[in-house]
C-alpha cells in the first residue's frame, strides 16, 4: 500500500535525448510544467536581468539582418496572414511587433 508521502512525491521527470527532434522536444515541454522544471531542478530562474534591459534598448538602433525560421500549423499561419492585413502590414511586422512585446514582457518579470 502506498503512503501519502509517496503519492505527493513527484515523479522524477525524464529529459529529452541531447539529439532529440524538434517533435519530441515540443512533446516534452507541452506535457511538463515549468513550474515542475524549476523544482526538479531541470531549469533555474536567472535574477540578472541588466543584460536583457541592454539588449532590448541595442535591439531598437540595429537593422534586421538576421532571419529567424519557425515551423506553425498552416491554419496559424493562414490566421496571422489575416490578422497582418486586418492591419495593414506585413505578415513578418506583425509576427516582429509580436515577438518584441513577449521579449519586453519576459525582461520586465522578476
């Protein structure tokens, strides 16, 4: 029979193979609470945020030179393309604007 520690006890979470796919690693993290991670000790909060507050302000004199390739589901796809020209811009403005505001956010939380 079980005792109550052992069933509050959380399961050891098994990582990802080093040479896991793209697939098996969204997997992993669709199906594991970051909240979990940080317990487990899998991943840890970074209090230095000086270097993200440097980034986003060199962010905003630099030219986008750089690409970014991502894989979405075509209906997401077709979505955004909708939503850029509800807005008259560009799909990769709007998905840019997107990705701006979440690094804003992410860099503002302790």
């Amino acid at each position: 029979m079980k005792t109550a520690q052992t069933k509050n006890k959380p399961r050891k979470i098994r990582l990802p193979r080093k040479s896991a796919s793209h697939k098996e690693l969204s997997d992993f993290f669709d199906r594991h609470d970051g909240v979990d991670l940080l317990e487990q000790g899998i991943m840890e909060m970074d209090p230095d945020r000086e270097d993200l507050e440097r980034m986003l302000l060199e962010y905003w004199g630099q030219p986008n030179t750089k690409q970014l390739n991502i894989r979405i589901p075509p209906s997401a796809k077709r979505m955004i393309e909708r939503l850029a020209k509800r807005k008259t811009v560009e799909v990769s403005t709007l998905v840019r604007m997107w990705i701006i505001e979440s690094m804003r956010r992410e860099a503002s939380q302790p």
